[in-house]
C-alpha cells in the first residue's frame, strides 16, 4: 500500500477530521505536524508572535495528538522548521503518493500551501487540502464567495434558512504502524521555541487551560452535561469571573482540538435530552459568527491585516503612540475597567468577549491607535488566538470591518457599571484599590486628594492617573 503524509495543521483531533479521514482512504498514513520555526519570532512592535501562553497550549495540544496516536497504533512525527521545505524532503525520501491536510484560508496559511505544492510537483507529488474549519462547509453556502453578505445577520439567516451542516466524522479507531526508521521526533519544550521561563499559573484566572482533544471533551462534557451550564449561556455569557460565566471552547476550537460540528451536535443531543432554549440557540449562533469570520477572510484577504481594513477605508488616519500603546498593554491607562482586563490577559493569557470589545474601543477609539498593533498583541497574547477571528473582530472594533452600525463607540464607565457594578472584578485584578468603594471605583481618577488619602491610594504612584479625561463618559 502507498503512504501518504498527512500535516496536522489546526486540526488537532482525531475525531471529525475529514482530511485525516480522507487520507486513510488512500494509503499508510504517516501523520506529521512541524513547530514552524516563523511563528515565534519578535514582532516590529516588540514581542513574540506567539507568547507563552499560547505557546504552552499548543504544545500540550501536540503532546495529547501524539498519545491518541499512538493509542491507535500510529505515531506523530514531530519537526521544528519550515513546513514547507520539512514535508518536501519528507515526502521525498518517503515516496509518498500525496502530502494531505486541512486547508486553511488566510495569507500565510495559503502562502505555505503554495509554496509546498511547488516543491512537490517536480516529485510528482499530490497535495490535497480539505476544507474542515467550520460549521458550514465552504460548498455549502447559499452563495458565491464573493457575494458573501457585508452584514452577519443577513449572514446567519441566509446560512440558517438555505444551508445544511454536515454530519461528523467518527474517529479512526486503527492506523497502520509507522515504520520505525522514521525519527518521531522530540515535541519541543517553551525553553526549545525560546521562552527563558515556565508559564505561571495564576489562582485568578478563569480556567487552566490544557491543551488538547482530551481535555477539549472533558471541557465539553463538564459545561454541558456535568454542571448544566449551556441552559443559561445567553444571560451568563458577559461574565468576567470564573469558568461557568461562558463555554470558553474558543481556545480547543483555535488549534482544531474539537470541531464546530463536534459542539453543534452536542448541542442538538442536549435539547433533545434536555431542553432548548434562547442560551442553547445562542451558542450555535456564535459558532455562525466565528464561521463569518472565516469567510470574511477568504473573500477579503490580505484587507484583514491593513489599517485600512476590510472597508478599505483609507481616510481614517491611526496614531503610532508607543506611549500610550505600551500603558494599554500594561494594564497603566488609569482607567480601571481597562486596565483590569489587560492585566488579566497580559498574566493568563485570556480575556472575556465583553473586556475584548471594552479594550479594543478604547485603544482605537479614545487614543485612536494603530488598531493592528493591537490585533498584533492579541495574537500574541491570547491563548485563543484564532486568525480569523482575531482579525475579523478588530476589524469590527476599528470601524473598517463589517459592523452595520457606523462608528460603534463603548462607554467605558457605562459598560464598567453595567457588567462589573460592585467592582469586583476591578478589584481582582488591581489590588491596590480595594479599599475604594463600588460606586467610584471606575471613576479612580476623579477622586480627590481627600478621598484618596482615605482609600489609601495615591494617583500617580499606587495607580496611574488616567490618560483619558474619564469625566465625557458621565456626560453621555
């Protein structure tokens, strides 16, 4: 029988991995997946491109494909370098009949495609990519790429009323040993890909992420089954403390630990057993926007990484204030709500939907910053990191994407009362205020010198001063 090779990319599962699948049915299987050496180096702005947090992730996550491998009998081959030129030699001096793997939609992804298939036509070689990224299948949609809609919910209701989503596919339960003259490789460490330390735990943060397809069914399990929690998903979806306020899912579904079809069915079989509800709608539904944004980032393309966006909006003009950027990243605004959420992110390597769009009005829309320099640092940061996504909601925040409304603004001391309005969140995760009460704690920076003496914080030195006039977001 032939081998062919098949390059786990964002698909790290076993189970409704069609490409995996697909390759079966053509030969041994050698399973591959390649640490490409690109995606940590620094970035112009001044960190990793893929931080610590994510880093440990995705390690974890290799580390479990490789054990449900072997436990079929298989083994993951395991490289640092260039995919590209790895599974080029590879294919070669294995003589592989095709190189097989999911296909991805976004420059860099595509850039690598390319570059592959060129190296391997010479070799007569096949590469045969297979769409698994989301929900709806690419073929499936009730239109051209090209008309995808500009507004999501005509988005959703098209897809919903005209589209089909596909079964899962079961996972393989044996694949054929790989021959043992075949190096499998040591999976690096963060010490390897170049971080000088461990990733910490911190007691506050919303979960321990582990990596990989085991741990992505157990989360599974757990929020639906174990602790009921999908029945009330649509009112706690908001949270900003703990595990429960929402699925977090985002993180497995990121590196392909589980599918969107894997949850959707899930959640099928739990209105069937259980009940369906708003909440059990509404987490279909963010599997529908997360599906957009790929599509947005096939018909776009490289728009999604200019300031100009997806609009092409070339009259808005971005500022480059390093200052001011460098204090957003810290979590040292002076605005409480802000710096909170970037102090959670910068130290678990998460953040909840409501602080994301919280933090990312700000940066764009009241210091008027370079809105990719933070999609950049997101991308660094968030154990969730998914490009599409990423891109796409940055996009949406900047005012150069696809929001229907023109010019969204969020009211920072609004929102901070509206979702944290005791201020316990603020106070998780800047300490240095708990003495202030709830009812102006969002408002530190206006405190007086007589209120701060008796609070115990100093503006200036305990906490920053704002670098907003926090005072518009009383008037509005």
């Amino acid at each position: 029988m032939q081998n062919i090779l098949f390059w786990f990319r964002n698909d790290l599962r076993l189970h409704d991995n069609e490409a995996l699948i697909q390759a079966t049915k053509e030969g041994n299987v050698i399973p591959v997946y390649i640490f490409d050496e690109r995606q940590f180096i620094d970035t112009p702005i001044g960190f990793k491109r893929t931080g610590a947090f994510r880093a440990k992730f995705l390690i974890e996550s290799v580390e479990n494909l490789r054990t449900n491998l072997r436990k079929i009998g298989s083994e993951l081959i395991v490289r640092i370098g260039k995919p590209e030129e790895i599974l080029a030699k590879m294919a070669s001096e294995l003589q592989v009949a095709a190189v097989y793997a999911s296909k991805e939609v976004t420059q860099e992804e595509t850039t690598i495609e390319a570059s592959l298939s060129k190296r391997l036509k010479p070799l007569n070689i096949e590469i045969e990519l297979v769409w698994i990224a989301t929900l709806y299948h690419a073929r499936d949609l009730p239109f051209q790429i090209n008309f995808l809609p500009d507004v999501f919910t005509e988005f959703r209701k098209k897809v919903e009323r005209s589209a089909k989503i596909r079964p899962t596919f079961d996972a393989p339960k044996t694949l054929p040993k790989v021959d043992k003259t075949i190096e499998s490789g040591e999976i690096p460490t963060l010490k390897t890909l170049g971080f000088e330390q461990n990733v910490k735990a911190d007691k506050r943060s919303v979960l321990s992420f582990q990596g990989g397809e085991t741990a992505a069914q157990y989360r599974l399990d757990e929020y639906f089954w174990d602790n009921d929690l999908l029945k009330t998903y649509k009112e706690t979806r908001n949270g900003l403390i703990g595990a429960d306020y929402s699925s977090k899912f985002s993180a497995w579904l990121s590196l392909g630990c589980i599918s969107p079809r894997t949850i959707y069915e899930e959640v099928k079989k739990y209105e069937k057993e259980v009940a369906a509800n708003d909440s059990t709608y509404w987490l279909v539904f963010e599997l529908i926007w997360r599906d957009y944004f790929h599509f947005i980032a096939l018909k776009f393309g490289t728009r999604i990484f200019k300031p100009s966006g997806v609009k092409n909006d070339l009259m808005k003009l971005w500022k480059r204030d390093k200052a001011n950027f460098e204090k957003w990243v810290k979590g040292e605004t002076g605005v409480p709500f802000i710096d909170a959420n970037m102090r959670e992110l910068q130290q678990t390597g998460f953040m909840s939907n409501r602080g994301r769009q919280n933090v990312a009005s700000f940066l764009t829309k009241d210091l008027g910053i370079d809105w990719t320099w933070g999609a950049s640092y997101f991308e660094t940061q968030l154990v969730d990191y998914d490009v599409c996504s990423n891109w796409g909601n940055w996009n949406y925040s900047a005012g150069v994407g696809n929001d229907p409304r023109e010019d969204r603004y969020f009211n920072i001391g609004r929102q901070a009362d509206m979702y944290d309005k005791q201020g316990e969140y603020v106070k998780l995760w800047l300490p240095e205020l708990a003495n202030v009460p709830a009812d102006k704690v969002h408002f530190v920076g206006l405190l007086s010198d007589k209120e701060q003496k008796e609070y115990g914080v100093t503006l200036g030195t305990d906490y920053p001063k704002p670098i907003v006039n926090v005072s518009k977001w009383l008037k509005s």
